[in-house]
C-alpha cells in the first residue's frame, strides 16, 4: 500500500508529473533510481512542486556506468543553463543527507 508505481511515463519529468496524482498532498516522496540520476531527479521533483521528496539510490550496472555518467552530464548542465542556483542547492541538500550524487 505505500509503494504506488506509475508506468505511463517516457521519461523522469513525466514520471513525476504522472505520479503526483497518486501522492496524497504532503506526503513524503522517495524517488528510486540510478545512483547517478538521483540529483537531477531530485532537482525536477523540486521544480515541479514536491516538498518532502527524497532520493533512494539504486545499484547501477557497472559496464554501462560511463555511458550512464557521460549522458547525465549533458542532461545536468542543460538543467543548469535553465536554473542554476536551484539544481545546484537541491544536489547540496543530497549531499548534506548522505545521498551519493
């Protein structure tokens, strides 16, 4: 009852979107997902609204891991060109809570 999974959505945006339909308001969010996908997606969560969102690292592939890491940069400094002080102060956060960015 308190894992609710949503699978109509192409990418994390829409996950988010899609899912805070399901979220009772002021819940408390924990986005599993690849250990180097964890800031950014707390930084969407944070964008679009969500107040008490946390980030749960998964264990990631290690072979696919560079490619992984090269596209999540691009992907990161085209967030960054767009909201620089606010991506930067959620990945502070994650850190601050021991969350491996």
């Amino acid at each position: 009852d308190r894992i609710l999974t949503e699978d109509q959505s192409t990418n994390t945006r829409e996950n988010l979107i899609f899912s805070a339909e399901l979220i009772p308001e002021g819940a408390t969010v924990g986005i599993i997902t690849n250990g180097f996908h964890v800031c950014r997606s707390l930084h969407l969560a944070d964008a679009l609204g969500y107040e008490h969102a946390y980030g749960i690292p998964a264990k990631g592939d290690l072979i696919t891991q560079p490619a992984n890491l090269f596209r999540e940069f691009f992907a990161v400094i085209k967030i960054m060109a767009g909201a620089v002080s606010s991506g930067y102060a959620v990945c502070i956060e994650a850190y601050k809570e021991g969350v491996r960015v």
